[in-house]
C-alpha cells in the first residue's frame, strides 16, 4: 500500500491533489516552511480554519524571532 492513500487522523491530505510533505520534500523545504504550508493547505479542509491561521501565523513569528536571534537578516 502506498502510504500517500492513507492518513492517520482524517483524510484532509489525502484529498489534495499533492500533499504538503510530497510538496515540502521536492522542494527541500526545511521544517519550519513545511509547517506553515501545512496549516495553510488544510485551512478549508480540517476543522476550525481560522485556528489553522493563526498557527500559520505564530509558527512565522518564531522563526522571524530565531532569525533575529541568530543574527539572521531581517526587514526589521
């Protein structure tokens, strides 16, 4: 079985036409990138969209925060 068919917790991946990992592996994102590209996918698909935002939202917030802490460029 290919594991693309299937999904522990619901089915709001399985549904797309690509899934955010498939997404996220073949253009070597790193963790944080595939996080929000997660949420914002599902935004319509799973639950309360809105919660999903504001995870986009605060997972974007720590890594412009590490950023700034690890001497990163930012627009700030």
């Amino acid at each position: 079985m290919n594991p693309k068919d299937t999904q522990v917790g619901g089915n709001h991946y399985t549904k797309m036409k690509i899934q955010p990992m498939e997404f996220s592996m073949a253009n070597n994102l790193n963790p944080i990138q595939h996080t929000v590209i997660k949420y914002v996918t599902r935004v319509d698909l799973k639950g309360n969209g809105d919660e999903d935002i504001d995870k986009a939202i605060h997972t974007l917030q720590l890594w412009k925060q590490w950023r700034k802490d690890h001497g990163r460029k930012t627009t700030d």
